[in-house]
C-alpha cells in the first residue's frame, strides 16, 4: 500500500472520533482571546495523541510539534479555534451551550481536521524525515487578529521562513471537494469609524442648524468615488458602509451622526493610498458644509496571497488524492482572513474545504446562526492535510 493509500484508509478509520471532537467544540464557543478551556481541551487531545512538544503562543493558542523519523524540512499547518457572537438557531444535538456564541465560521472544524491529522502523522512519524508544526491559533474574527499577535511570539520567530498550509470550510463547495486559486487570494480589511459633527435642532427650523445627517448622506454618497473613479480598475476594492446612527426625531436633527463601514482591498500600496484619500474626502466635504467629520481607522488584516508555485504544486497533489474532479478553482474573495499575515512573510497556502450537502439541507453561509456543516468533510480534511503536509517535506 502506498502512503496516498495508506493515508486516506487512517482517515477513513479515525474520523468518527473527530466527528466526536468537533461536536464538543462545536457545543462549547468561546469568543476571541477568551479560548481558554478550548486551548485547554485541544492540549488535553494532544497529549492523548503522544504529542508533548507543545508550546503556549498569543495567550490562548498552541504550538505542536511532531518530529519525523528523522531531521529533515519543516512545515507549518495551522487552524484558527475562536467562535463568533451569534445566537444559534440549529436544531441539532450539539446545539452550542454558550448563550450568544457560536462557531458559525467552522473553526471547530479546522481544528478537529488538525487534531485528526494529528493522529495520522503521530503513526506515520517513523515513515517521514522533518517536522510537522500544528498551531492552533485564537482570534481570526477579532481584528487585527490573532495571527498579528502570533508572528510576534519567540517560538514562532524561531522558526524562520517555512512553508504555511491552512484550510477554511465553505458551504458554497459541495462536501468531497476543495479549492484554490494562486496569487493575490483574499481581502486585506479595515474597520472605519466616522464622526459627522454638526449643530442639532428644530426639524422645523433647519437654517439654525448644521444638519450632520445631509452631510453624512453626502459622505455616504461621495466615498464611493474612491472605489468608482480613484482606484485602477484592475485592483478589486470595496467601500461598504454597514452601520448608520443619526440619533435624533421626526422632528430634531441630532448634533452628530455615526458612521461605520470597512475597505477592502487586494493592493496594498492602493490600500494605503486609500485610505489617505478617504480621510481627506470626508473631512474637507464635512468642512465645506458646515460640520466637521473625524475618521477613525482600525487598520485590520493584509491582503492574503498564495505562493503561486506551492499552490499549484499542492493543487496537483489534491488532485492525486482527491481526483481531478473533485478540485476547483477559486475567484478571488472579497472576505478578509488573517492567515493573511503568515502569507505576508512566508511561502503559504490557504485553500477551502467543501461542506455543503444540497441533499441533507445543509448549505447556510459562513457566520450565519443556522451555519453547520457536513461532518464527513472532516474525513477529507484531516487527510488531505497529512498528504499535503508530507508532501511538502519530501519535495
């Protein structure tokens, strides 16, 4: 039996016991940098599985190491383990336990996929030379992220440049199948806080006051133009505004109104462009009306990128495994990821796992309260992992 072989029959045998792990994640969410029983369960497996060199990085996260039959190369998996502020409404058994928390994004997924590939490279450790790193990471959905924090800790500076592997779940790919695309793959994303400050009043009476409500409108209206008219058409950008609160009446126009929305983009000499051009948009127009507006900006993640000869590489060993039927690829996705960082600075690939089921009704989107998966993607996603891993090592 060859090792393809070898691998995809341990994760066919193991899996059931991920499907375990997940669900116990799934019904105990902790919010980002709060992972701390988490991080405690997921150390708990490891131990169990014969992996002690274990680290603490970024508070709540891990760091394992699984050590080859001899020295060799070295390559980083990783998967993210916080949950989001959602109330769940499945009507499922593992129905989370934690009012208003829920893993909607799949991290209890990633990581039970990470503890089953695990397991698998725990037997075959004799058979490959290298080392195999396992970061369990907190905080993907709490900007600037937790992988900001991560690649500032010792043990993982340590490690100098290595190839980086991570998998996120889509419902949107049926289960069975992945995903991947080279080059400039994800958003960068930053949060924007806008202040329109005006002079309330009378509705009756708006020549007495400064109306921050129109000038917000204009603002609203006006910014589009940075994506519309400033930026080069061949760089993808979105300006979305998500939340507006003008707190006045029928009949009175507030002093002020908040704005707050996010930029996105796949440059990022143009995103710092942007964002400069933004700041001076809103504030001279504030200005020329009357008001005055101030622009607060919560720099978030970078964009992701994959490294274009490792991604088609592990694409083509996907295919071996998978079968060329069942690998696609991806557009690119305007959602922001802070894996991101890792991609920054070192060769990496981050690729989507398929968990749709049309037949099972099982399809809803990433960070909605019915979102769930089809757990036998676990199966794929454990051992895909382990073959891409050893792969990369013996390249």
């Amino acid at each position: 039996m060859d090792e393809r072989q070898k691998i995809k029959r341990l994760a066919a045998q193991y899996a059931p016991e991920f499907v375990s792990v997940r669900r116990y994640l799934h019904q105990h969410p902790e919010l980002s940098f709060q992972e701390h029983r988490t991080c405690a369960y997921l150390k708990e497996q490891l131990l169990s599985l014969g992996v002690t060199d274990i680290v603490s990085v970024a508070e709540t996260g891990l760091l394992a190491t699984i050590h080859g039959g001899r020295a060799g190369k070295t390559v980083l998996l990783r998967a993210d383990i916080d949950a989001l502020p959602i109330q769940e409404r499945n009507a499922v058994d593992y129905v989370s336990k934690n009012d208003g928390v829920m893993h909607a994004c799949g991290h209890d997924a990633h990581s039970a996929s990470l503890l089953l590939c695990a397991k698998i490279l725990m037997e075959l450790k004799e058979d490959f030379s290298g080392s195999v790193k396992l970061l369990f990471q907190p905080a993907e959905e709490l900007s600037p992220g937790g992988a900001s924090a991560v690649i500032r800790e010792k043990a993982y500076t340590a490690l100098g440049s290595l190839p980086h592997l991570g998998q996120h779940v889509r419902p949107d790919i049926p289960v069975g199948k992945v995903g991947f695309r080279s080059g400039k793959f994800m958003a960068s994303m930053d949060e924007l806080f806008l202040t329109v400050k005006g002079k309330g009043g009378h509705a009756a009476m708006p020549e007495k006051t400064i109306d921050p409500v129109l000038i917000a409108s204009h603002i609203i209206v006006a910014a589009q133009q940075l994506v519309s008219r400033r930026a080069d058409p061949k760089i993808p950008s979105v300006l979305s505004f998500g939340k507006v609160i003008a707190d006045g009446a029928i009949n009175v126009i507030p002093d002020e109104v908040v704005i707050e929305g996010t930029f996105r983009t796949l440059d990022e000499d143009w995103r710092k462009t942007a964002l400069g051009q933004l700041d001076k948009l809103v504030t001279t127009l504030a200005e020329a009306m009357g008001g005055r507006c101030e622009l607060k900006i919560n720099h978030g993640y970078p964009h992701l990128k994959n490294e274009p000869v490792l991604t088609e590489r592990l694409k083509a060993l996907a295919e071996d495994y998978l079968g060329k039927e069942n690998v696609l690829g991806l557009d690119q996705w305007m959602a922001a990821e802070d894996f991101a960082y890792y991609s920054q600075q070192n060769p990496a690939c981050f690729y989507m796992l398929g968990v749709g089921n049309a037949e099972k009704h099982i399809g809803s989107g990433l960070h909605t309260p019915t979102f769930d998966i089809d757990e036998s993607a676990l199966e794929v996603g454990g051992g895909l992992m382990v073959w891409l891993a050893l792969s990369t090592l013996s390249a």
